[in-house]
C-alpha cells in the first residue's frame, strides 16, 4: 500500500523535480517547491511577504482517530495567541497539517492581521482515510467535536470562537459536519468544495440558514457546478461568493486566502 507522502513524493520524482526522495513534495519547505516551480516555469502559489509567528505542528492522541497531527499559527506579534479566536482548517485530499506551513498558512495569518483583521490563530488537524467522514473505526466528526475545542483550550486559545474553512474534500466535509454539528461554527468558509450537482449535502443545507459564509471557486474547477448549486439551494446565499479564472489549485486557493480570512474574521 502506498502512504499519501509516498504518493506525493512518487509524484515529485515522475514530474523530474529535484527533491530528495525521503522528502515529500508537500512537506519539502515552501521557499524550496517556490524555487523548482520558478525553475520549471510553472506558475507558483502567492504567499504573502509577511513574517511567520508561533507556528506549532504538535502530534495529539485522540480516542476517535489515534495519533494525529494538530497544526496551529498565531501572527507575529501575538504571542502564544491566548485568547485569541480561532479559524480552524479542514484540508483537502492532497494535504496534511503538517503540510500547513509550507503553504503559507503562518505567513497568511500575519499579513491578514497586518491588514485590518482583528488577531486569531489558525488550527487545524489531520483526516481520515475516507477524509473528513467517520468509517471503519476511525471518526473526524467525533473528533472536532469532542476533542478539538479542548485542545485548543488548553493551549490558551477562545476555542469557543472559531469559524471553519475547508477546501476540496475538508469544504465538503465542513458542510457534512455542520449539518451534523449546526451552530459549532460562527462562520464557514469554502473553497472548491469537492461535491456535485445532485450530490445528497445538497438535499438538507437549513444549517447555512442565517450563518455566514463565503464561496469561492474557480470557472475552470471539475467541482464548480456543485458549487454553483449549492450557491443556489443554501437558504442564505453566500456573501462573498467568488468565482473568476481558475481551477482546482493551490494557485487559485492561496490568491483568495486573505480575504477569504478577512472575511472569515468578521464572523468571529
């Protein structure tokens, strides 16, 4: 069975890129996969020239899910981040938390707040084998339920103040745990969530009813009509709801993020 860093260091190594193969692609540093896109003249993900503040990728036991990754980012200039609210981050298929910083998310979370947004941390964790949906024994809803809030508590954060964003596959899970979960979120944000015209989340969306929340997805993403049906069946639309060029891609993901956490901010 392949593991998904192999897979990605596998896929690194077919695509010719230099990196080491007890590295993978996702985990190699972010000024380094920034260099081999420029060389290879690919276009690269923005992250913000901004600094990094406490950026922590600690390994937590859950009782729901065994031994997993638990990322968080405070901006610089705050600390260890206590009582700061929280944005916490379902990822896609493709990443990790342990992934989180070398797609700028501790970079994002200063430049948003030296922007304008009131200060928060950003905290998010690993998934499963079937993403962010329970099977075979291992649960993530349970977990962000049960277990999240605590351990963001006991690290000084507002664990009561937190709002969602989930891409891709983590995008479709947000909406499957908030409508388990109604009302654990103050806001919910998400990109290119991986779902379908006619995929069943769409039969029941009440718990968008009067919660704020943003959509983006690009014109070219596989999964942009779903997201255009679920712009249309939610019974509050989403404000802001972005589309414009673009497709299934960290390029498009990272050039919305900041004001995606602007947006998300207001909420908490």
């Amino acid at each position: 069975m392949i593991s998904r860093r192999g897979l990605l260091t596998g896929g690194a190594a077919a695509a010719g890129v230099g990196v080491a193969g007890v590295v993978g692609w996702e985990a190699a540093p972010y000024n380094l996969r920034f260099q081999v896109r420029k060389k290879l003249g690919l276009e690269h993900p923005f992250v913000p020239d901004a600094a990094e503040g406490r950026v922590r990728v600690e390994q937590v036991t859950s009782t729901h899910m065994g031994p997993i990754d638990l990322f968080t980012a405070v901006p610089a200039g705050h600390g260890n981040g206590a009582g700061l609210p929280v944005v916490v981050v379902l990822h896609g298929g493709s990443a990790t938390a342990a992934s989180f910083r070398s797609i700028g998310l501790g970079h994002f979370v200063t430049a948003a707040v030296e922007a304008g947004a009131p200060p928060f941390v950003v905290a998010g964790t690993d998934d499963g084998p079937n993403g962010w949906l329970p099977t075979a024994g291992v649960d993530p809803q349970a977990m962000l339920h049960d277990e999240l809030p605590g351990w963001l508590d006991q690290r000084g954060f507002a664990a009561d103040r937190r709002a969602v964003w989930g891409w891709s596959r983590g995008g479709y899970g947000a909406l499957r745990y908030l409508q388990a979960r109604p009302g654990w979120a103050r806001g919910l944000a998400l990109f290119s969530p991986a779902l379908n015209a006619g995929n069943p989340v769409l039969d029941d969306l009440s718990m968008l009813g009067g919660l704020p929340w943003g959509l983006w997805c690009g014109a070219s993403d596989p999964f942009h009509d779903g997201a255009v049906a679920l712009s249309r069946e939610a019974p509050t639309a989403p404000d802001p709801w972005v589309q414009g060029d673009g497709g299934h891609t960290r390029v498009y993901w990272n050039a919305h993020t900041l004001e995606m956490l602007h947006f998300l901010t207001t909420t908490l």
